[in-house]
C-alpha cells in the first residue's frame, strides 16, 4: 500500500512538473489569471490609428505569449467620446482597456463630453508619431509650396480632412499651419472623418484637397504610391518618406501625435497592476518593437503614474491650444 501510495505522490508531482504555467509566479501569474478575456475597445472606426494601434498591440501580446485572444472591438463616435462614455460606465471591470490618444483629450473640450479622461485608470502611454500632409498621386500639388499658395489664396476652396474631430491632432495640425502662415483658423474649411480608414477614401477620391493624418495608417499607401507625402508635422524627417518637415518648407510648427491605453475607473489594485505589467512586458518584446519601426512610431513608453501626469499637463496644454484658436 506505502508503495502505490509513493508512486502515485511521485506521478502527481511529476505531471505537475510537466504542466506549464500560465505566466511566472507571483505578480505575474495573478495576471495571466486577470487578462482571460481581455477586451480591447477602439473608440473610432477600423483603419484609424486608435485601431491600428489596439490591432497591432493585440497581435504582438499573442505573437509573444503574454496572453491568448484577446478581443478589439470598435464603439466609434463624437471623436472618440462615445467610446470613453462607454469606458467610464464600465466602472470596475478590469478586462477591458480603451486604445487612445490626443484625439480624444482635445474631443471632450469641443463635443461638450460628460465623461473625462481624468476619470480613467491609466495603464501606459505607448507611441508618439508625427502627422503628416498628404494628398492623391494624381492631385496638382507637388509640394507643400504649391498647396500653401493656393490656401493662402482662397482657404474656402481648399479643403482640408482629418481622421479627428475638432480638437484631435489631425484637425489641430492644420489648424496650427494655417496660424503659421497667416490664415485665420475660422477661414479654414474643415471635413471631419470618423478615423483614418474613412479619411484615405477621401483622399484618394479627391473629395477633398488635402489630408493630415499619422505616417503609421498610410504606410502602405505611400509605400505603393497611391499617395504623395508634401510634408512631415514632427520636428525630424521620417525615414523612408520623401517630404520636408514643415519647419524646413518655412512653416513654424512641430506637432507629433501619441497613443495609450487607459481602463475603467474604479478597477481593483491587483487588477490594475495585472493590466500595467502586461504593457510593460509588451513593450520589452521584440514583436512589438519590430511593429513600431515598422509603422513609423516612435517609442514613448510610460507607465500609469508617469502617464497619468502626461495626461493631466496635456489636458491643460489642449484646452489653451483650444482656446487660442477661438475653438474652447
């Protein structure tokens, strides 16, 4: 009997040994067990940058094993509002985590939003990204120079699209341009887009005469030459891109864009600490560095404390770009 007993204590032991973990002990694996069934929700439409973001950090956490099928999902509208209402009345649920950025802080100043990003949990900031000016291959403008003259001359008869509603980055880039070269911002016609994936159709229809969106949605596009670049919003060039920074073409501007992720208020300490590791080891893999070169990002990692305070001086740094330019 001692000796069934034994081998059958040996047997148990030895299966255990052979059964992997989820994740590492300790914190880590109070994660794993936390995120089954993580939900990512995309507050705008499918091919904007929100969404490529989510899709493309989804897809690297799965590539390296940190966790299985997680879920992105779009709640497009009002800018990204309706997504962050959606996320605040989530209070508590620590399985779900909204993809975000500048558009949606500039959003809830001018769609009047009840719900605010300060009533979020942060969990990290992750990339940045210049915008960039772009048009068809088969538009007149060859160059910014070209395009700028004819703004100058009649801004009404040239309009300008953005993936963002008034207050995201791609409506305040050219809004910022127009300043810079002495055009009234009110003079400035303006088409808003539900995301990057409904501004492209637009462009490439020439419905409008210019586009201003980030380099990581089009890179495709412009690879393939369906689209021209005239000019770059960050302080550098991009490499790869054929196009002048705007302060090289003469225009005084340097704008970059950035991108998060933020959960529901009201998520417990172990849950939110689960949510922080897991950008923290995405970030450190080599799938998701190859996905940030790969779209032009520019690593900008912080965790949740140091991007809840990025978040509370960009909340005040938008409202007084807002408010200069007659639109808070």
């Amino acid at each position: 009997m001692r000796v069934r007993n034994w081998l059958a204590a040996v047997g148990a032991v030895a299966a255990a040994l052979l059964v992997p973990p989820l994740l590492t002990s300790g914190a880590d694996g109070d994660a794993g067990a936390q995120l089954r069934g993580l939900r990512v929700l995309v507050p705008n439409a499918p091919g904007g940058g929100y969404d490529t973001t989510a899709r493309t950090a989804a897809k690297a956490m799965e590539d390296a094993e940190l966790i299985r099928n997680a879920e992105v999902f779009n709640l497009p509208g009002a800018g990204g509002t309706v997504g962050l209402g959606r996320i605040v009345n989530e209070r508590g649920n620590g399985k779900l985590v909204m993809s975000m950025g500048l558009g949606v802080v500039g959003s809830v100043y001018t769609n009047k939003s009840p719900s605010s990003l300060q009533d979020t949990t942060p969990i990290a900031k992750l990339t940045e990204e210049p915008d960039i000016v772009v048009v068809s291959k088969d538009s007149p403008y060859q160059n910014i120079g070209q395009l700028i003259a004819d703004w100058k001359a009649n801004p009404g008869a040239v309009p300008v699209g953005g993936g963002s509603s008034p207050g995201g980055p791609d409506h305040l880039a050219p809004m910022l341009m127009a300043k810079a070269v002495g055009l009234a911002p009110r003079t400035v016609t303006y088409v808003q887009f539900d995301g990057g994936g409904e501004l492209l159709a637009a462009v490439l229809g020439r419905k409008i005469s210019f586009g201003v969106s980030g380099v990581g949605e089009y890179a495709d596009q412009i690879k393939a030459g369906s689209l021209r670049v005239l000019a770059v919003t960050g302080p550098t060039r991009i490499p790869g891109v054929d196009a002048p920074t705007l302060s090289e073409a003469g225009i005084d501007v340097k704008f970059t864009n950035w991108r998060g992720i933020v959960a529901p208020p009201g998520i417990s300490d172990k849950e939110r600490a689960a949510l922080v590791e897991l950008f923290r080891q995405l970030h450190d893999t080599p799938q998701w560095r190859e996905a940030v070169a790969r779209n032009g990002w520019t690593d900008a990692y912080a965790p949740a404390e140091e991007f809840g305070a990025f978040l509370t001086a960009e909340n005040a740094r938008v409202a007084a770009v807002l408010k200069e330019l007659g639109l808070a």
